[in-house]
C-alpha cells in the first residue's frame, strides 16, 4: 500500500495565483479529510468527505477555497485567488473508520504565496 | 465543542529515560476516541496510541503507553526508554464517537527533544 499520496510536496506561487493541491486516499477508505497546519492556528480541519460527499465544510475559510472529489481515488483543494496568508502546511488523510483506527495521513503540501 | 489542551510547549529528556507528555481535554461527550500523533521534521503525521473512552484499561504500544483518567479528562503519553528517532512534536487529538466517523480535533503539540 502506498499509503496517502499528496502532489505536489512544496508549491511556491505568486499572489493572486491559482494553487490546486491533490490528493490519493488509500484504496477502500471512504473518507477524506483536508487539514491546514500553520504555527498560528496550529492543525485545522477545513473538509472532509465520506463516499465522495463533502460532509463538513465549515473549517474553510473563505469562498477563496473549494474542495472536490470527483471519485474514491482523488481529491482536490483549490485555492482562487491565493493569499500570503494561505501560506501553510496542507494535509490530506483517508480513514476507513476513523474512531477504529485513527486517520492516514499524507506527508502534506507546503504551500507559499509570495 | 470539543477542545484539547497540551501545556507543555517544550520537553527534553536523556536517551533512554522516560518522558511524559500532558493532554487534557473538555467534553460533554460519553463515548469518543483519544489519539497520540507524531510529526517528525519529515512532517508526516504517524499515529502513535490510541485510546476508546468506554475501555478502562491504558493502551500500550510497545515503549509508549498512556494513563487515561476519564473521570479529570486527562490522557497523557508515556515514553519509555526514550530513543533519537523519538524527537518529534507530538500531538494529542480527540474525535466523537459515532457510527458514521467524525473529524479529529488536535492540541497545540509539545516538542519533544531527545539528547544523546
């Protein structure tokens, strides 16, 4: 198992800019989470789906962000237009029953907006 | 709503000492899931423990355990014999317990360092 696969690793952009961060769950695992690490606010929720539905949105931020997933092997997180203050540390994880094992994550996307 | 808390920013301990690690949480909830994650400098989060509120007994994974006081909502990490590759922030989560799986709530972190 290759476990959660995020692209890219690190993303330098300009403001302004649109970011698209992806993401690859684990095989069999029906929910995906979005989460948002910056030393201010620490690890954020933003998404997350189960079956493919978005079930919880209320972490993202603005209308800047929008999140799909299109099927059971691939997520997106995109960001129109982007900010400085998106800067951050954007992590995906995949559960199968998330209070049984915990999540999987993915090693996360360093985002930069200059 | 559900918070955690972690009042240690900073620990240090001696290669092969042991450690704990603080974590208290508020919650109206009976039933729910505690979670111990690390963040290595790689980043990758790595599930450590986990914890069911309605199991009395501490859950032990090899030289980490925890000490699970529901009743002061407390649920602190044990390392023993404290290694190297120990060095990581550690992170306690919390998430509701329900059927249909919920999203994890995480603590501030406390940076861990090991010294050789």
């Amino acid at each position: 198992d290759a476990g959660v696969i995020q692209s890219p690793r690190h993303e330098v952009t300009e403001m302004g800019q649109e970011v698209t961060l992806r993401c690859k769950p684990i095989s069999g695992h029906d929910y995906l989470f979005w989460y948002r690490q910056t030393m201010m606010r620490g690890l954020e929720l933003l998404i997350y789906f189960n079956n493919n539905v978005p079930i919880d949105d209320s972490g993202m931020p603005e209308d800047r962000f929008s999140a799909k997933m299109p099927n059971a092997s691939f997520s997106t997180l995109k960001i129109q237009p982007s900010e400085p203050r998106d800067s951050a540390v954007y992590f995906c994880a995949s559960s199968l029953k998330p209070g049984f094992g915990g999540y999987t994550f993915g090693s996360g996307t360093r985002l930069t907006v200059v | 709503a559900q918070t955690v808390t972690q009042s240690q920013p900073e620990m240090s301990v001696q290669e092969a000492e042991t450690v704990t690690l603080s974590c208290t949480y508020d919650t109206s909830e009976s039933n729910y899931y505690l979670f111990w994650y690390k963040q290595p400098p790689s980043r990758q989060m790595i599930l450590v423990i986990r914890q069911e509120a309605y199991k009395q007994q501490n859950a032990t994974e090899n030289r980490f355990s925890v000490n699970f006081q529901k009743a002061a909502k407390s649920f602190s990490l044990k390392i023993s014999d404290s290694q190297l590759g120990d060095t990581a922030m550690y992170f306690c989560a919390f998430m509701r317990g329900k059927s249909s799986g919920d999203k994890l709530t995480f603590g501030t972190g406390t940076r861990l360092a090991v010294r050789p």
